[in-house]
C-alpha cells in the first residue's frame, strides 16, 4: 500500500528502488545532466530561518510567475517533464523550476526530491519534496503554504532517490507494496 500521509511523522518511508516516470525518464535523456547528480549520504539540510524563508520565497515566487497549461497545450503530447522557461507549465513542471532555484541557493539535490503522489480525487500530481532537519516539506502548485508532508491529503507513490536524481524509490509506510505506475 501506497503511504498515506500520517499526521506527526516528519520523514516518508522509503522502500526498494521503483520505476522511474515516463516523463522524468525522457526529461533526463535530453538533459541528461540533471539525472546524474549524485549526493554523498548524509543528513537532511539544516533548516534554519534562512532556509525556510528562501523556500517560502521560492514555492511562492514559481506559484506566481508560472501560468498553467497542461503537457497537451504546451508542448502538443500527453505528458511532457520540463523547466517552465516559457511561462507555463503542469505540476511537474512547477517542482522542477522550484527544485532548481533551489539548487542555485546551494541546496543540494538530495534534499530537493521530485515526488509522485496521488490525489484524494484520484488524480496523479507531482511536487517537491524537501528534506530537512526538521522533516520533510511540500512545495505544491495547488497549495500556497509549504507544508509537512504529513499535513497534506496526498498519497505518496514514490520519488527521487536522495543519493542519485536519476533513481526512484518507492514510498511505503511498511505494509504490501502498491504498484505506483502514475506518470
């Protein structure tokens, strides 16, 4: 079973290694750069108020300035991972531009994690996840407050490893293991 948000839990469970999403899979063969960051194991960012802020500033900055349109409008395909640099974008697209502008304030890429999720209505959605010190934060594209992953009403399928950018890890919360082929 997919992990369900649990109130008070500051960290995901993270399990074995799952499939990556088509479109993150071709995002990284035409910008191969971005899958190969790979990050020592260490801890989780120290969040300071510094760092909570220019996170804040960030989620709501790309809320702002990115317009949205989906992959099909866009790009004229289904599902289609990448930067907004045209103004519009789809979730994904949103958590890529955040993860980036997070990354040039010197967070390193294996605290700022593109994650899988389903909706309560079903729906798949991306976001980013944010490991810190303090737990682990959403950056979402349909919600203004950066909030603690448990606090949200998503379910989480899976999201990047915080080792390697180009590997996925299957989110569980230590029962059966639910297949998460959301795009």
């Amino acid at each position: 079973m997919a992990a369900q948000a649990i109130a008070g839990q500051p960290f995901m469970k993270v399990s074995g290694r799952t499939t990556q999403p088509i479109g993150h899979y071709e995002f990284c063969i035409r910008l191969p750069e971005e899958c190969r960051q790979l990050t020592p194991k260490q801890p989780p960012v120290e969040l300071t108020r510094q760092l909570w802020a220019a996170v804040v500033d960030v989620n709501n900055a790309v809320n702002t300035e990115v317009m949205p349109r989906t992959d099909l409008e866009n790009y004229g395909q289904e599902e289609y991972w990448a930067y907004p640099d045209n103004g519009y974008g789809d979730c994904e697209d949103y958590a890529l531009e955040k993860r980036r502008r997070l990354m040039a304030l010197g967070i390193p890429a294996g605290n700022l994690l593109m994650t899988v999720v389903r909706q309560p209505n079903g729906e798949g959605h991306a976001v980013l996840t944010v490991r810190t010190s303090r737990g682990e934060f959403i950056l979402d594209n349909l919600e203004a407050r950066v909030m603690p992953w448990a606090d949200t009403k998503y379910t989480y399928l899976k999201r990047q490893s915080d080792q390697n950018s180009g590997v996925w890890m299957q989110i569980n919360n230590g029962r059966a293991d639910e297949v998460a082929s959301v795009r």
